[in-house]
C-alpha cells in the first residue's frame, strides 16, 4: 500500500503530531475510503461503488438468513434495505423522527433497531416493514438496547421525564425465531428484571457481549454480567473502576498544563527553602521533638521524587499503549493508575533504595549539630557527636560509630545500584 503523510489529507490538513483520537472529522472531507498505519495514510483496497442511494444514510447492520443476505440500512427518517440490487423503504408507516444515531442488532432471525428517541423497531424475514416492538414498556426510551443470550437488555432508560441512569433492564427469554414477548419486571412468570447499579462509576453508556459474559460500560468503569438461571437470572459485578491515591508527580506530568505548572512551582519553593534554617524554624516554635525531625525530613525528601515521576510520565504518556489506552475511552486516573505508575515502578523503587541513605545521613547531620534524636535516645549522629566529644581520650567511640555508618551507607548504595540493574530493562540488554 502506498502512503501518503496526514497532512495532504483534507482541504485543510491534519496537524501531523496530534493523537488520532483528537482528529476531527471534518479534517477528512477528502481523504475518502483511507486507512492508518504507522502514523500515515493511505488509500485502503476493494473499494467500489455498489448502490446510490436517494438519502443521507447514518447506519447499517448486515442481515444474514439462510443464503437471503441483505443490508438494512438507517437514515435519518427512515429504514431501508439493500438486497444487492434493489433499495426498499421498509420503514413504519409515518416514518420516524430525527434519527442520526440508530444502533442495531440481529436476534436470531429478526433485526431490531433503535434511535433512542423512539420504540425500538424490529423486522422478521417474511415481513415487509419494520414496526414497533411488540410489549415494549410504555413511555420507556433507552440509548442502549442490544440481545444477549435469549434476552433483550437496555442499559439506562428514560420513563417520560424519569431517566434511570443506573439500571439494567432486560426481557423475557425470546425464542431465536422470534422477539421478547414480554418486558413486565412485576411478572412472576417470565424472566424479565431489572437491576440497579452502584452509580460510582457513572452512568451506564454501552455494552458488548465477550464470551459468556455481557460487559456493560459506565463512565468511569466496567461491569460484567452473567447468566446464572431463574430466580435472579443475572449476576452483576465490578470488574473495575477509577479510584485510587493520586501520585503528585503523576497527575502533574500527565495533565500538564496549569497543573504541571501549579505543582512544580510548589516543588521549586520547597526546594528554595533552606533546609537548616527551615529546622532550626521548627524547633524554636515548636520545640526539640522527634516528630518534628520526620516532617522537616518528609516535607523535603519528597521533591525529587515528584520530579522524576514528573519526568516518566510525560515519557509514557506519548507512548502507543497509552494513546490505545485513551482511544477505547478508558478514564484518566485509571490510565495513571492500572497503566503509567506500574510502569513506572522500577524507577521509583530504585530511587527509595537510593534515598534511604541519604535521609540516614541528613538525620545524623542534624543529630550531630543537636538539632535531630535528643538523648536518652539514640541515633547515628548522636553516637558520634559523643565520640567526637571525647576523640583524644577514647578514639574507637568516634572509630566504630563512623565506620559502620560508611558500612551501612555503601551497602545501601550497592544494593540501589543492584536494583537499578536489574529493574532496568534497557540496562540489562547493553
């Protein structure tokens, strides 16, 4: 296939570093019948012009029957179908509203189809129109209404002006050569129910039958359900959502923006600070506490961290996998959460190993100018402070401290450096 760049495509271009997701469509007016691949495009084979048609179509579903293949094909006010030559308007009688999105599906032998603004509309192979689906609720519209198993089943629904964002309604059990015969939930006769979700995750938006189980999409999660029998007939769970301790340097790098901005610019004034002077504040307010020592240790020990996380993410954040990531519409803690920070882990646990010395160090320099542990307690620095009190008379006091605290700094380098290596998948193939 030959490629030609983006950026010849459309009257008036297409920015050539920008995520295919965020294209708009009328960057295509010209660019007809194309294909991507690798970040060009190109002109995609067998196309041929098979039907004119009299109206502008906005949907179609294939119709397979026993050799008799057909093309149902939505407009905005009508259905029609395509048997390979002829175009027949096999819509209702009175036709129908504005229906620039019609969603499909073909149950058993029949077709059902729904603008969402209407009562759904199927047709069987012996018929010659389409019409309403028999025992469809009253007053009920829903966005979403696709079969699985022997069921009919509408995520979200409208009741007039009632919306019930959350539920999950589904039919009876229909025969594969017929339509759902009843939708009665009262009914203790049939299999027909409902079900309502948590919310936490937003509305319900789709759903996509994937082997045994029916994956129904919310804004900002995924659940799957199953069919277990009478009398439940479906089990529901969470198979996930977006929740979770958001990482500073995370959210920074991936939003960018203000946000990048606002944080590293609380990063820079905590770095400005002076760390001594910034202790010495702490102790004179507050007075000499262990307590304090953590904070003033924590509240500077954190800053390059964020930067190197900072730094990751907006290196991951172009990769391919996070641009397939956003392009099936997944929410943006879940990237950072499931996709960017397990990605990111080496690095960060070789910076703790890394960073453990060095708070050892800055606790005994404190400790060592009386600033840190007060005595009874005792620390690094502490220890040493003693021994350099009394270097002339009892050297080994400042020897042995001063040589195991050198000990216990190079190995916790050593190990670092033996966890960067091994955690470093592109220092292991050099």
């Amino acid at each position: 296939m030959a490629f030609i760049p983006i950026r010849q495509i459309g009257a008036g271009g297409i920015v050539t570093d920008q995520a295919p997701y965020d294209l708009e469509l009328q960057q295509f007016p010209v660019g007809n019948n194309v294909a991507i691949e690798d970040g060009k495009i190109g002109k995609a084979l067998g196309y041929s012009n098979r039907q004119g048609l009299a109206f502008q179509p906005t949907h179609v579903q294939g119709w397979l029957y026993q050799g008799n293949n057909t093309l149902v094909i939505g407009g905005n006010t009508s259905i029609h179908r395509f048997d390979g030559t002829t175009v027949s308007d096999v819509s209702k009688v009175g036709g129908y509203s504005n229906s620039p999105r019609w969603q499909s599906a073909q149950i058993g032998t029949a077709v059902v189809m729904n603008n969402g603004a209407e009562v759904p509309q199927y047709m069987l192979p012996t018929g010659s129109a389409f019409a309403d689906l028999p025992a469809w609720p009253t007053n009920v519209t829903t966005q979403c209404l696709k079969p699985f198993n022997s069921f009919l089943v509408m995520v979200g629904y409208e009741d007039l002006s009632s919306r019930y964002p959350f539920t999950v309604r589904w039919s009876d059990e229909y025969d594969p050569a017929s339509v759902p015969g009843s939708w009665d939930i009262t009914s203790t006769t049939n299999l027909a129910g409902e079900n309502v979700l948590s919310g936490n995750s937003g509305e319900l938006v789709d759903q996509l039958t994937l082997n045994d189980a029916n994956i129904i999409y919310a804004e900002r999660g995924v659940y799957a359900m199953t069919y277990i029998g009478a009398p439940l007939v479906f089990a529901f769970r969470e198979v996930f959502a977006d929740d979770g301790i958001i990482n500073r340097g995370a959210v920074a790098g991936f939003f960018g923006g203000k946000i990048d901005s606002l944080m590293m610019r609380i990063v820079d004034i905590m770095y400005a600070l002076p760390f001594t002077i910034f202790v010495i504040l702490l102790m004179v307010f507050f007075g000499r506490d262990i307590w304090l020592l953590f904070l003033a240790i924590g509240a500077v020990e954190w800053l390059t961290m964020a930067r190197i996380v900072r730094g990751q993410i907006m290196s991951l954040k172009k990769m391919e996998f996070i641009e397939a990531a956003r392009s099936i519409g997944l929410g943006k803690r879940r990237i950072i959460f499931r996709h960017m920070i397990p990605n990111i882990l080496g690095p960060i646990i070789v910076y703790t190993t890394l960073t453990i010395p060095a708070v050892m160090l800055l606790e005994a320099f404190l400790s060592f100018l009386g600033l840190g542990v007060q005595p009874p307690l005792s620390s690094w620095g502490v220890l040493i402070k003693d021994g350099a009190e009394k270097m002339e008379e009892y050297p080994w006091l400042l020897m042995f401290p001063g040589v195991v605290f050198s000990l216990t700094l190079f190995s916790l380098n050593f190990l670092g450096d033996g966890l960067r290596d091994a955690l470093d998948v592109r220092s292991s193939k050099d």
